[in-house]
C-alpha cells in the first residue's frame, strides 16, 4: 500500500517538469543577456576582442543545447501534445535575453552611437518575447476557435454549400486542398467563400455538397463559417 495519492502524481509530475525547462530557459536568456552586455560594451570601446564575451557566448550556446534536450526529454512529462511543442521558446529565450543585455550595455554605456544598439536591442527584445511566447499564444487561439466553432454549431443556420473549385498544394511534402464553396443564406442570398481543407481530409471533388454551419446574424463572416470535412 503506498501513502501518496496516485491522482496527484501527474499534476505534480507535470509541474516539476514544467519548472525544470523554465530553468533551462532562464540560463538560456541569462547567458544571453550577459553576452549581449558584454559585446556591446566591447564595441563601444572600440575592442576586436573580449575573452569574457567570447566564453559567455560559448557558454549560451552550449546551455541552449542543453535546454532543447532538456524540452525534448521532459515535453511528455509536461503534457505537451508533441516533442516540439517548446522548440520556439529557445530562439525566444536567446533573444529575449540578448535585447535586454544590448539595450542595457546601450543605455549605460552612453555616448553618440547609443541610438543603434538601442533600438536593435529593443527590436531583438520584442521578436525574442513574440516567440518566447508563441506556443501559449498559439494554443489560446485554437481553445478561442474550438469554442466559437461550437457556439456556431449549436446556434448557428445549417445548410448545404457546393463545391466550385479544389486547388491541391503541398506544404512541407504534406498534401492540402483550398477549397471554394457557394452557398445560400438564410435571406437568399448567393455567398462564395475559400478554406483550406482540415488535414486527414478525403479527397474533395468539384460539384460535392458539403455541410456546413454559419452565423445567423452574419453569414458573410468568415471566421464563423464551419464546414464539416468529410474524413472518411
């Protein structure tokens, strides 16, 4: 018999896992950070070299390969839905770290050419915490899409839109169809729109009718239109 509660071992697990790459990312942006400081100084002063910058960046760089193995070993743990569901946040974590480090190494380093640095730090800081954040960013907006394709579905006008052209792409060797459908709305009124195909989508022909849902009060709003991809 065992005294732990086994319910609990997965939040806990999880969580562990989920501090364990927040710290492998923070040494990341840290060393980046100092590198950055580092580097910049240098420059100001007109040096070609700095062993102190050098082995910061060295240090940076073999920390973030650290911290993608890290990601990859403990993405499971977290709960991510793949391997590479953190991958972003390395480049992010770099960057992030060196804008704060060049705008810092800009700011008290003074002098006429304060304006450059500072503005590429600022940039690098911005794009850094952009893609630091990218992942939550992105799973937000399909928890905001799942929702409002269900309230469409639960409220919305369902009907039938025809097929008028299947155009197949390929995006990364993977095959994709942007489909255009016609429909009528509930006034009368003719509507075309485009999408691109749900990915495991059978084959779509010219011609097919398609079941589709839209929003009563806008049925020319796009972002509500939700068409049911046959996957048979």
């Amino acid at each position: 018999m065992s005294l732990n509660n086994p319910d609990r071992r997965p939040w806990g697990t999880a969580r562990g896992a989920r501090i364990t790459t927040m710290s492998a990312w923070a040494i990341v942006a840290v060393t980046a950070l100092v590198t950055a400081f580092l580097w910049v100084q240098m420059l100001q002063r007109g040096e070609t070299s700095s062993p102190a910058a050098i082995v910061f960046f060295n240090v940076s760089v073999f920390s973030g390969i650290g911290a993608l193995f890290i990601d990859l070993w403990l993405a499971q743990r977290r709960g991510d839905p793949g391997d590479a569901a953190g991958l972003p946040r390395l480049p992010g974590a770099w960057f992030t770290g060196a804008g704060i480090g060049t705008v810092l190494a800009a700011v008290l380093g003074g002098g006429r050419d304060v304006v450059v640095p500072l503005l590429w730090g600022l940039l690098m800081l911005i794009v850094g915490a952009v893609v630091f954040f990218s992942p939550v960013m992105l799973e937000r907006y399909r928890e905001r899409r799942a929702r409002r394709h269900a309230g469409v579905r639960a409220e919305g006008v369902h009907t039938k839109a025809v097929v008028t052209r299947v155009t197949v792409f390929y995006r990364e060797h993977i095959r994709h169809q942007r489909v255009t459908m016609r429909f009528t709305d509930q006034n009368g009124d003719q509507r075309w729109f485009t999408q691109t195909a749900a990915a495991g989508s059978s084959t779509i022909e010219e011609g097919q009718s398609l079941s589709l849902h839209y929003d009563r009060a806008n049925p020319s709003r796009k972002r509500s239109l939700v068409v049911d991809w046959p996957t048979y």
